[in-house]
C-alpha cells in the first residue's frame, strides 16, 4: 500500500515539475519527431498557432492538389501535418 502511495506522489511531483505525467515523458520524443516533421513539410515553427497551421496547410494543399499536378498521397500527407500540428498546438494550451 505505501508502494501506491509513493508512485501516486511521485507522479504528481513529476506533473508540477514538468507539467507532465510521467508516462508522457516516457514515449514523447517519437511524437515531437513527427511534430518536427509536419512542421517542416508546412513551413511553420513546431509551436506554430493555429492560424499558422491553417494557412501553411493552404498554400500547401493549392500546390499539391490533384487538379494542379499533384497527388492525393501529398494532399493525405499535408492533412495528417496539419492535424499533428494541430493537436500538438491543442496540447500545449492545456498546459
């Protein structure tokens, strides 16, 4: 029982500390890899704002669309970067 308690504790400490749970930390570079690269490929800074996002995922999508010469892989893989990007975006005003 004083085994829960301590990891209870110790879990909330590493939330104030890094304003993060502990099993956040544990599987977090993966994910800021991909933010990386969603970021790249819209050409925004990784904390880019929403209003950012939207428009790098614009100007990308009127590049890439089908109907101008491009592919519906590039205008999938320009969607999942935004929404990544998005998300991470959500994330980091929740904390």
């Amino acid at each position: 029982m004083k085994f829960l308690w301590l990891l209870v504790l110790a879990s909330i400490a590493c939330k104030v500390i890094a304003k993060r749970w502990p099993w956040e930390l544990l599987g977090g570079q993966p994910r800021s890899d991909a933010v990386e690269r969603a970021a790249t490929l819209l050409g925004v800074r990784s904390d880019a704002t929403r209003e950012d996002i939207m428009e790098a995922h614009r100007r990308l999508v009127s590049r890439v669309h089908p109907d101008r010469g491009g592919s519906d892989s590039q205008v999938h893989e320009a969607n999942a970067a935004r929404d990544l990007l998005l998300g991470a975006a959500q994330l980091g005003q929740n904390r």
